[in-house]
C-alpha cells in the first residue's frame, strides 16, 4: 500500500509540474526583420555616417551598431526614434 501512494503522489506531482509549465507564456525570442537593419544601414549610408560615428551619436557600442543593421538584434523603439532624427529617416516597423 506505501508504494502505490508513493507513485501515486509522484505522478500527481509530475502531473502538476507539466500543468503549471503548460500555462506559462512562451518565451519570446527576439529577432530583427532583416529590413529594419537594411533601413538603418541605408539611412547611414546616405548622411555619411560609419558605424562607429552612429555607436557614439547614440551612446551605443559599435557591435550593437553591427548586429543591429545584420537582423541579428532587435532595437528598442527608443533607439529606433533616436536613429530617425540623428539620421533624419522613417524606419518602417510593419513586422514588430
């Protein structure tokens, strides 16, 4: 009789473990649609800017620069606001 309300309470307690994870939100993975780099990119392009130049007019490091404009990061809104008027451009932000 013991052993069967050990495995008894094991898998009531197994089976509230996966309930419990079941109901919790996905985690969000945070990708770039490639555009939004290739905007920023363009937009650098056009007013003569490096990378380098951008990472210091925002505050930022020239790897955020790089991942950034590769898809390899998502900016934060706040950062997409400052790159259009440091740059003076329109980022276009169907896809976030």
């Amino acid at each position: 009789m013991k052993k069967t309300f050990t495995y008894l309470l094991l898998s009531v307690s197994a089976l509230l473990f996966v309930v419990i994870s079941c109901q919790q939100q996905p985690t969000h993975i945070n990708v770039a649609p490639p555009h939004i780099g290739i905007q920023i990119q363009e937009a650098r392009h056009k007013v003569g800017f490096s990378q380098e130049q951008l990472a210091e007019v925002l505050g930022l490091t020239l790897r955020n620069i790089e991942t950034i404009e590769n898809g390899d990061a998502v900016p934060t809104r706040d950062i997409i606001v400052e790159i259009e008027e440091r740059l003076g451009c329109e980022i276009v932000l169907d896809n976030i």
